[in-house]
C-alpha cells in the first residue's frame, strides 16, 4: 500500500487492530507513536496521518488533507468483456492503478453468462479490488464500474463525443501505438473476451463510431490487452 484509503476520516480517527489497515500500518509499516502516513479519502484527496497513539487494541491517528489533486483520474473509459473472475480482478486493480476514469464490464455473445453473475461482484469483493488498485498508485480516486447485459447496451450508455477504439485482430485497423486521441480528450478503449467479439458485435462497434486498431497479431489474454492497451493509449494521450 503506497496509501492508505478510508472513505470518510475526520481530524482524529482510530482504527481498530481488527482492520487490515491497521495490521498493515503496525506489522508492514512498523510505525509507532509519532510517526506518520500517507492517508486519503476515497475520490477528495490525500494528505498526513499523524500516529497518536498504539496498542494492542486499535491505532489513534490524525488528519489533514494537503492534496486534492490525486481525486483525478483520466478521461478514459475501459469497455472490457466479462472474462473470469481470476482475470478481472487483475484488471480492475491495475485499470484503477493506471488512473481509468470509468470501467464498463459487458458480457458478450461468446462469453460464460455466469462470469457475470460471480461472487466477485455479488459479494461486493470487485470494490475492495479496486480501492486495493487506487492504494497501490498512491493516489486516493477509484474508478466508477458500470455493468451491461451486451454490447449494445454498452454501447448505449457511452458520451457522443468520445473518441472511441476497439481493439480486435480479426477486423482490420491500425496499431494503437500511431493513433493520437489528444491531450484532454474523452476516449473509450474497448477490449473482447477469451473469445473476442462476434461479428455481429464489431458491426455495432462500427456503427458507433469506433475506430479498430490492435496490439500487433498476437493473440493476447485479455488483462494483457487491457494494462498493455491502456499504457500506450494514455502514453499516446501524453498522460504517461
């Protein structure tokens, strides 16, 4: 954890032992009675944990906040296929570490209908992956998730101004890498499944507006495509 998130903190807080936190800051950290953290509150802004006090039972810390930049994250939409839930957990955590605005998970005509419906989100555990992502940046600003039925409905839900990038190896287009989408520009990335998208789904792609490109003409897994997509997009948008 390069920071330590809460979703609400006041001036003086604590923190129970019981807390993972709380584990993390006395047994990873090995911090005592005066000394201090990077702390944040989720989607406003980090700043300076000051340990007041330390036992066996809870921490005492305070707050001020310092930053607010760190509540911003880039105008990037990641449309990716429902794929399992080993694999999305991947790349919820390294979309949120990367800094993507907002994650659209779809299910598609070729993917498991049950991915889903996992205990991964049923649960609630995908918001806690993505809180995990968003402390490993240092930042304190976590994606929004949008969930669709297909593609089409995805579709649907998407800004009308967006630059818009599907990757795919079937249908041709050009390397992502030549493709600049500018600096402040909303764009929307989207990426299939195991099985990639029907071709019935790449017309829908079409007709929305999206430009196809690819990663080269290896078959990638799907959270490759997704951290190696998003890296030179947003190097290509000036943001890396």
């Amino acid at each position: 954890m390069n920071i330590i998130l809460f979703p609400a903190l006041e001036a003086e807080n604590i923190l129970s032992m019981a807390d993972e936190r709380a584990l993390h800051i006395k047994k990873v950290l090995r911090l005592n009675e005066g000394d201090s953290f990077q702390a944040g509150i989720i989607n406003q802004g980090k700043g300076k944990a000051t340990i007041t006090r330390i036992n066996e039972q809870e921490i005492a810390f305070t707050f001020a906040m310092d930053d607010k930049t760190g509540a911003k994250l880039y105008p990037v939409t990641l449309l990716v296929a429902q794929v399992r839930p080993i694999c999305m957990r991947r790349i919820l955590r390294e979309a949120v570490s990367l800094g993507v605005e907002r994650i659209v998970l779809t299910q598609t005509e070729t993917g498991e209908k049950s991915y889903a419906q996992a205990n991964l989100y049923t649960s609630g555990e995908y918001q806690s992956i993505l809180i995990d992502g968003a402390m490993q940046s240092g930042e304190c600003a976590v994606s929004e998730v949008l969930f669709a039925s297909s593609v089409r409905d995805a579709l649907a839900n998407l800004g009308p101004d967006s630059t818009k990038i599907v990757l795919d190896n079937i249908r041709p287009g050009v390397p992502l890498s030549t493709l600049n989408p500018g600096a402040g520009k909303e764009v929307v990335l989207a990426i299939g499944g195991e099985r990639g998208f029907t071709e019935a789904e790449r017309d829908r792609f079409e007709e929305a507006g999206f430009q196809f490109a690819s990663l080269g003409s290896r078959i990638l897994r799907t959270e490759t495509a997704c951290s190696a997509g998003l890296a030179v997009l947003l190097g290509r948008m000036g943001l890396l």
